[in-house]
C-alpha cells in the first residue's frame, strides 16, 4: 500500500537539513530504485523554486510498504530525523487516484 509521509521542520533547520540531506537522498534513491517511490519533494517556505535562505517547511515523501508500521519505521530512521530537523513527521495510508 501507499503511505504519504509529511514532515514538517523546525524553525531554523536549514543547515542541519543540508549536511544531512545527501543520506536522506540516497534513501529516497534505494525506494526508486525498488520502484516503490511515487513522489518525494521538501516544501519552499516562499512561493520559490529555490527558497536560498529562506529554507524549507517540511517534506513529502509517498511511498509503497508492506504496513504503516514499516512505513513509520523507515519514517523515523529518516536522516532529516536523526539530524533534529523535523517537529513532527505523519505517516498515512495514501490512495492515488490521478492522474
């Protein structure tokens, strides 16, 4: 099943969110690579393709697991997690219906 997992960050976590978004990518890269990622994207904190300082308010990932446990696992071990960015992660079964 699909899961949509939406972050949202911290005030001022734009540096930690840079130093560990390499690891964060290569997450999002293995789940492509099984064909399991329907989309994956940070939200801009100004109407912005690249928001510079002004940073990012969180992210969306949807994804395929077996369950929301594992979906709430993979979720917590995010490095975005690990490097104190996020305030608050949810994770919610998902329905794609379009396109």
């Amino acid at each position: 099943m699909w899961y949509a997992i939406i972050s949202e960050d911290k005030p001022n976590r734009l540096n930690q969110r840079l130093a560990a978004r390499p690891d964060h990518l290569a997450r999002l890269q293995q789940l492509q690579q099984q064909g399991r990622l329907l989309l994956a994207g940070p939200h801009p904190a100004v109407d912005s393709e690249d928001p510079g300082e002004a940073g990012f308010t969180g992210s969306l990932v949807v994804a395929e697991f077996d369950d929301l446990d594992e979906a709430r696992r993979w979720a917590n071990d995010d490095p975005y997690v690990k490097a104190d960015v996020y305030a608050q992660v949810t994770v919610k079964p998902f329905r794609p219906v379009l396109p």
